[in-house]
C-alpha cells in the first residue's frame, strides 16, 4: 500500500497485486479540484519507448485494473484547470507492491465436474466400444443428408457436371472442419466409381494441405490414382466474403450437379447456399453452427443439424469403434435429459415445499 | 512410420491440451502451445499463395476463366507491390496516410460491404421459401416468425392486433369461400366456422382487446424468444458438445483417421 502526498489534490493512491494483476486505486479531489489522473506504464525492458497509457480516471474514488503482463513502472499525471496545467510524468515507487506470485502447477479444483463428466464418459466409450466388438450391428438411426450423397453423385455423373464441395471458413483446428473432411474422404470415392470431378476451394491453407491430402487417399484407396488432379483442390482466399463472392461465381460458372457445403460457415451460409440453389445444383449442408442452421434448412435440399456431422464418419464407416463414441454420445445425451427433467420437477415441486429447494440447490452446485 | 508419427504428433498434443486445461497456473505453457500454433499457419500460407498462383497460372494456360484468373493475377501483383511501396514510402503499408490503406478503403472495404449487403436479397429469397405453409410444421413457423417479426418493430403495439385482425378476417373468408364438394351439415358448419373466424377478426379491433393484444406482444415475443427457442437451442447445444467430445475422443485415440493419409 502507498500513500502518495506529493502529488497535489491526490488524497490516496492505492498499488495492490491481485490474481488477475495490479489494480491501481485513487482518491482525489477532496482538498484541491483535480481533472483528472492518467496511469501510465513504462516498459523496463524498452525504456525507450513512449509509457503505455492504462487510463484516465475521471471520479473522485475509482480504481484501474492492470493486466498486462509486462514488467514496468507506474507513472502518473494529474490535471488541474480544466485540464490546461498537469503535474507531468511522477513515477510511484512501488517496491511496497508484492513481486508476481511465481505461480506454481496445480490442479483446478473448480474443474473437478468437468473431469469427472469426461472420465465417465470415457469409461462408458470404452464399455459401448467392447460391446460394439462383440455385437458389431449397433443401430444408428437413419441420417437423410448422408444417404442422398448417392442420388445427388448420380445425379450429377449423368449430367456430366462437376461437384463443388467446401468446408467453409476455418482451420483444422475446428473440428467441423475435421468432420467435414471426413464425408469428403466418401464422396470422393463415391465420385471415382462415375469419373466424376470434384472440385474443392479452400479458405485456409492448412485445410488446404489437409484436403490434398484426403483427397489424393480416397483416390487411392478406391483404386483410381489416376483421377487426383491437384489442382482440383486449391486455395480461393482467406478473406470471408472473398471467398462466398468466389465460390458463388464458381456455381454460376460451372453450374455443379451437386454442391456440398460440410464444416463451419459464418454469415457466408446464406450466400453458399442460395447460390447452390440458384444454379440448379441438389445441395447438402452440414454444420454445427447452430445460427447458421436456419438458413441451410430453408434452403438446402439435406440438411445435418448439428452433431449429426461429427456423427457422418461413424453413419458411414460403419466402423464398430466409431459407432461406440457415437452411442456415448446418445447415452450421455439421455443422461442430461433425465437430470434437467428431474431438475424441472425438483423446482416446481420446492415451490410449495421449500426443502426440496435445498436438494435443487445441491443440484445446481454439483452441475455449476 | 508416414502414418503413425502424426498419429502419434496428434495423440500427444492432444493429451497435452486435455491436461494443461485442468491445470492451474498452466496459462503460459498454451499461450505458448497457442503461438507455435499461429507461427505454423503463418507458414502454410505460403502453401496458399503457391496454390493460388498455380491454379490461376493454369488457369491461363488451358484458356479456362483467362479473364477472371488473368485479373486476379494482377491485382494479387499489384497489392504486393503496391504494400512494399507504400512500406518504403510511409514507414508502414497500414500507416493512416498510406496508398496502401487508400486501395484497403476504396476498393477492398467496398467490395466487402457489397457481398455482405447482398445477403439482404438472400434472406428475403430465403425467408420466401421458408415460410410458405406447406405443412403444419411450415404454418406454425410462418405464425411464430410472423409474431416475432411484428413484435420487434416500432409501434408494435398497434401493428400487431391490426394484423391479426387481417388475418383473422383473410382466414375466415377463405374457410367461407372455399367450400366446393361440401354438402349438407358440412357445408352449414364451414360457413358458420368461416363467420365465427370472421366475427373474431372484428372481435380483434374492440379498444379493451386491441390494447391488451397490443400492450403484450413484446412479452408475448420475448417468452418466444427465451423459452421455445432457447429450450431448442440448448438442446443442440447440449447435443454438440457430446458429438464433440465423442469426435474428439475418436481422434485422440486414432480411431478416426480419414483426415490424414
């Protein structure tokens, strides 16, 4: 704690170190009318550079918060007279101010819920995951936009016209993106049984590279090497509405027999999609952004909603492994529903009776 | 080995984010995990210009597009040579007064501005299809975004039972009218529906009614919004997030590998 009595009109300036960095508090005006007061910090290691403003304290009691990382030193400037005279830059001696915890590595309690849900639900993955080895044929209910890859491959092998496919905006990082990798990797060698060309723009070079090289192992494992033209699969842009603009083109263009949009999209999903529509193309959308939904729907063909998508390798693979995560899933899902219908009786019921509010409240403290 | 060492690259990575979450003062170690990232993708937009640069090349060179990749070519060049100069002359392509921001403003930012004020037209298209009452499903979509749109405009509170009350009406004189192939009782009860609609439309435009239906849409829009549509929207939510964890599960156990060669 620092009192400083040195800078005119300023009753108390306060430098504590708290867990998110170093709040700065001050008084003034009480005495003297001050303006207002400016911190300042300056950084150690280029003491060349002009200080960081941190911000302008206007009331007479407020505080700042600190929270960049940078070791320096504070610096203030207060104004008086409607701001036409200031003190200049006064440096507060914060050698009181306790040094940066040096922070050691341990675990988050507040995230035990969290692990405990993943465990369960890896136990449970590995259960389903025995249980799918013993009795391969687990159902998995029907996926339409899945099943219409065929139609709309057909459909497009007769009219002689290529297949637009995009995984929209993003990297691989976003699993979306991975998912939609995965049903290009079944559309391809759903295309090389009928020669048909599939063409791929991309958004980010990394999907790029990831692409290529799906691409080029579907050709492979389908016995057709010989039809993987790199160029096929190429980089547009990694601006947003560049890219719809381009890939919109592309459908005028080209006029697809089919286009398939399967990953993560943004507000370019309406102009993807009504493009496809325009240009008489039967258009499959997957995504898992839940405000982008609405306009697939209304104007795709096939729609997969949401988990569906990460669930498409697994609907199409058929592999007992994948179909087991799926069942996790379903399982988990049905968990949830029985806890938050539980949950609503639980609340409804502690209205009239107030102890029952005491399991909810359990409850809710044990989900938080 | 061309397999399994990213195989092995994405299990340990993976096991790595999965135990640094859990961690408390582990913050640094992702930031630092997070910029080896970035400097990564920095990278490989190199592969993305290479790409770039071939398609259009060949592009050019079969006659295909040679108009489109011919100007996508040149103004690729240009922008480049156009930031190096504007580097050279202003300290910085992105200074305020550079040439470079001029292109950036007047001809980028446009052309941005454009496609996006173009999904206005997509959504009125969009919207036209969505809400034709095909079905029952159709009808009670095209009431709810009816009511909700009505609700958020200005002087809602005298639009909305003004339109009911015409829908009311356009209803009912439709179920009156539209009575071929009705005989008998049936067609005595269509035509009383019909007026009863008719009679509810006027029902509508009484001063206690009007004000009551007028002075709760905008309560009436906001439980739409927070109850129906939430309790929708978590429900996918909620589904999301297993479909995730299963897909994430699938990949960090190299179960799923269609993503890599």
């Amino acid at each position: 704690m620092i009192f400083l009595n040195s800078l005119l009109g300023v009753d108390k300036l306060e430098i504590k170190r708290v867990d998110e960095g170093v709040v700065i508090l001050v008084k003034f005006g009480e005495k003297l009318r001050v303006d207002s007061i400016s911190v300042f910090k300056a950084d150690k290691l280029n003491p060349r550079e002009k200080p960081l403003l941190l911000g302008t304290l206007i009331y007479p009691e407020t505080l700042l918060l600190d929270t960049t990382k940078v070791e320096g030193e504070y610096l203030v400037r207060v104004y008086y007279g409607k701001e036409k005279f200031d003190t200049g830059w006064v440096a507060l001696n914060t050698s009181k101010v306790d040094p940066p915890k040096t922070s050691a590595i341990s675990f988050d309690t507040s995230k035990t819920n969290i692990l405990i849900g993943i465990l369960l639900f890896t136990t449970l993955f590995f259960v389903l995951l025995y249980m799918a080895r013993s009795n391969p044929k687990l159902y998995i209910r029907r996926i339409g936009g899945l099943d219409a890859i065929d139609e709309a491959v057909g459909r497009t092998a007769e009219m002689g016209k290529p297949i637009i496919y995009t995984t929209g905006i993003g990297s691989v990082d976003n699993l979306a993106i991975l998912a939609g990798l995965t049903v290009l990797k079944h559309v391809i060698k759903k295309t090389s049984l009928y020669e048909v060309p599939v063409l791929m723009p991309n958004n980010d070079p990394l999907t790029l590279a990831a692409a290529r090289e799906v691409v080029k192992e579907a050709y492979l494992e389908s016995g057709r090497p010989d039809l993987y033209r790199e160029n096929d699969v190429f980089f547009l842009t990694s601006e947003q509405f560049g890219f719809a603009s381009g890939v919109s083109g592309m459908m005028q263009r080209l006029k697809p027999g089919a286009v398939f949009m399967m990953g993560y999209f943004y507000a370019e999903s309406l102009i993807l999609a009504e493009n496809a529509q325009v240009s008489g193309a039967i258009s499959t959308a997957g995504t898992v952004s839940i405000d982008q939904l609405p306009f697939f729907i209304a104007s795709c063909d096939y729609t997969l909603i949401g988990d569906e998508l990460y669930a498409a390798s697994a609907y199409i693979s058929r592999n007992p492994l994948e179909v087991a995560s799926i069942k996790t899933g379903d399982w988990f899902k049905a968990l949830s529903a029985a806890v938050i219908s539980l949950g609503s009786i639980l609340a409804t019921i502690s209205i009239f009776n107030p102890q029952v509010g005491e399991i909810v409240k359990i409850m809710v403290n044990i989900l938080k | 080995m061309q397999r399994q060492g990213p195989i092995a690259v994405v299990i340990l990575s993976a096991l790595f984010a999965t135990i640094t979450f859990f961690l408390k003062g582990a913050e640094d170690i992702q930031t630092y995990a997070l910029i080896v990232a970035i400097i990564i993708s920095g990278f490989a937009l190199l592969l993305g210009v290479d790409s770039l640069i071939l398609y259009h090349m060949r592009n050019i060179q079969e006659g295909k597009n040679t108009l489109f990749s011919g100007i996508l070519l040149i103004s690729f060049f240009v922008t480049i040579i156009w930031g190096f100069f504007a580097w050279w002359r202003y300290g910085s392509p992105f200074a305020q007064n550079s040439t470079f921001m001029w292109l950036f403003i007047n001809v980028y930012l446009p052309l941005d501005a454009t496609m996006f004020s173009i999904l206005a037209f997509y959504i009125a298209s969009a919207a036209y299809r969505a809400f034709r009452a095909r079905n029952f499903n159709a009808l009670i979509l095209l009431i709810t975004a009816s009511v909700i749109m009505i609700g958020r405009v200005l002087y809602s509170d005298v639009v909305f039972p003004l339109a009911l009350s015409i829908f009311l009406f356009l209803a009912g004189l439709w179920t009156f009218i539209n009575t071929r192939k009705l005989y008998g009782s049936e067609l005595v009860f269509r035509r009383f529906l019909g007026g009863f609609i008719m009679g509810g439309a006027f029902l509508v435009l009484l001063p206690p009614i009007f004000k009551f239906l007028g002075g709760n849409i905008s309560t009436l829009t906001d439980w739409l919004l927070s109850v129906p549509q939430n309790a929708a929207k978590r429900g996918m939510y909620l589904g999301l997030g297993f479909g995730q964890v299963a897909f994430a599960l699938r990949i960090m156990f190299g179960i799923e590998r269609s993503w890599i060669r």
